[in-house]
C-alpha cells in the first residue's frame, strides 16, 4: 500500500512572516533591533517576513524567543499547512 505524500503549501511561509512581522511591529521594533534580538541578521528577518524564506526550527525559535512568543503564536493553524495529495 502506498502512503500519500503531501506538501506544505506556500501560504504556511507567507502567513508565519506575517505573524512574525506583526509580533515586531506589536513591539515597535524595527527589522534590525529584532535580528540583534534573535542573533540573526536584519536581512534574514526580512526575508522570513516576507514569506520569501523557508524558515528552518533553529530560525523561528531564536525568532520566537526574542518576540516571547511560542511557536504556536507564530505558525497558523494546522488546517492551512496541507496542499494535499500529491
């Protein structure tokens, strides 16, 4: 029996940057002072933001991390994830 493969959509890359774009803006930073935060650099978080990045776990926890967010605050829900069957 062969198991479906299923992708992660885009939208899950595209709505994380903008849950960690408004967590940043909700605390008046600027892309800069939340890279020094999370020992990352400012153009990292601005690609993170605009969806344009995969962000790997080590990136969203420093991100997490700096904002005092949890993961769970920073990803949508679940439902979204999921393309479906390919």
């Amino acid at each position: 029996m062969v198991k479906p493969k299923f992708r992660l959509t885009r939208s899950i890359v595209i709505a994380t940057g903008g849950r960690v774009k408004d967590a940043r803006e909700e605390r008046g930073w600027s892309q800069e002072e939340l890279g020094e935060r999370s020992s990352l650099h400012q153009s990292t978080i601005g690609r993170v933001e605009k969806g344009s990045r995969d962000v790997g776990m080590e990136t969203l926890i420093l991100i997490a991390l700096a904002l005092d967010r949890t993961l769970h605050e920073l990803l949508p829900p679940p439902s979204a994830w999921l393309e479906g069957a390919v």
